[in-house]
C-alpha cells in the first residue's frame, strides 16, 4: 500500500470517529445512550378528579429541560398552538366535567406522551338561573345558539324572567322550548322577544302545576344571529320568580349571564 493512500484511509478514519462522537453529544438524537424522552406535567391547576367551586382556573406546567414548546387542548377542541408558553387561564367554565391536555415537543420534533387532567366545576348553587354555555367565541355574521337552564331546583312548577340584549350586535333568530317542563306533553311556553328593543320575556310551566320538576333541565333554547364584533352579553334583568305547586315563590340563589365573543 503506497503512502499516500494509507494517509487517506486514515484521514477518514479519523473522520468517522469524530462524526460518531458528535452523534454522541447530541442530547437530542434518540441514538445517544443519554437521550432523555421528553416529559411534560401539570405543576399548579386543579387535580384528577377534584370539584372546584370556580368557573374559572389557572394552569401552570413544565416539562424536562431540552422541551421548548408545548401544545394544550380544552375538554373536546382542537389543539392550540405550539408555543413557549407554561400557563393557561381558563375561563367561562360550565357546571360539570371538563378536561385539559398537555404535549411537548423538542427542537427535534421529538414529543412527549399526552397527559390529561380530569375535573368538576360545580360553582353554582342552584336553584338558578343560568345560561349554557355561559361564553361563546365566535365571528360576525355567524349563528349562535345557547340554552336557559334551572340549575338545582326542588318542587319547580313555573319559571319567569326577562332577558336584555343590545340589539345592534344581536339579534334573536328564534326561541324554542326546553325539555324541563314538557311533561306528558303538558306545558305552557310563552316567549315573546323584540329585536328593536333587545328584549325577551318568557313564561313557563307545568300544566295545571302537577307534577313539579326536581333537578336540572332545559327551560328553551335561544339562536342569535351576531352583527357586531366585540364582546356581547345577554343579561337577566333581575325580576326572575321561580314558583312551586302552591304558587308561592321559590328563592332563586344564583344567575349566570351568557356572553358572546367575537373575534
């Protein structure tokens, strides 16, 4: 073998080695002996299985030190973006159970195993009335539709209130009536409501008063069309009544507004 090429299979020996010493170093390639997976968990929040009287929550979270970037999902929708950031505040909560997921993800792609977090809000204390969802997030021109609900209720036979809304980024397509009160096909539902006044009033109740209604239900469902950005409420005005078989008033401890948010 002449000189010159033993200097040349040399050289690249000396090559390879030093290639496979930097594959070495690298922290992020999953052939190094020191590869770490990635991990991901929740540090603050509520715990698997806790009721919380709140409808609004903070999460905080980390991961292992070569993560960079997380992703969070909110009970049934779709992933957020990727980004740096370990907090998210969470709020317009309904009453029951609610889910939040985390993931994170190295510069190399590499992702952690999905964790989860499993959890009750139960911050009304019925009898009440409140709107479900109590937020929607949506865009100008789109529809709408939430349900009025009573929340915890003994012994309902009849249910009142009025609604107010501002009529220029509004409007009521159509009001149907709930499940609560249709018993043996036995109800009375009046729903009478003015786009020009940004106004509903509703009465409702069991035909007759018997038999009265224990739980939560549906009272009607109300489809908005949104003409305006920003953020739009509709808001109970404060003459709510509850009545049970004897007519007498039954005390209505909590409202919950709905809130429409256009982006």
């Amino acid at each position: 073998m002449n000189k010159r090429l033993f200097i040349i299979i040399g050289l690249l020996f000396l090559w390879t080695c030093e290639e496979a010493e930097f594959i070495q170093d690298n922290s992020l390639d999953e052939s190094n002996p020191d590869y770490v997976t990635p991990i991901v968990a929740f540090t603050s929040g509520p715990t698997a299985g806790q009721t919380i009287d709140a409808s609004g929550v903070t999460f905080n979270w980390e991961g292992n030190e070569l993560i960079t970037e997380y992703r969070t999902k909110r009970n049934d929708e779709a992933w957020n973006d990727w980004s740096g950031a370990t907090t998210l505040v969470w709020q317009y909560l309904d009453e029951g159970d609610h889910q939040i997921t985390l993931q994170g993800r190295y510069d190399s792609g590499d992702t952690s195993d999905v964790v989860s977090v499993s959890f009750i809000v139960d911050a009304v204390r019925g009898p009440a009335l409140i709107f479900h969802p109590r937020a929607v997030t949506t865009a100008v021109g789109s529809s709408v539709t939430f349900q009025v609900m009573a929340e915890e209720v003994t012994n309902l036979t009849a249910a009142q209130f009025n609604i107010n809304f501002d009529p220029s980024k509004l409007e009521i397509l159509a009001i149907t009536q709930g499940s609560i009160f249709q018993i043996n096909g036995e109800s009375i539902f009046n729903a009478d409501y003015d786009n020009t006044a940004g106004s509903v009033s509703i009465v409702t109740a069991v035909l007759g008063g018997q038999p009265s209604v224990d739980g939560t239900g549906v009272l009607l469902k109300l489809e908005l069309k949104v003409d305006a950005a920003g953020t739009n409420a509709l808001e109970f005005d404060g003459t709510e009544l509850f009545r049970d078989p004897n007519n007498d008033d039954i005390t209505v401890n909590a409202i919950v507004n709905g809130l429409v948010v256009v982006e």
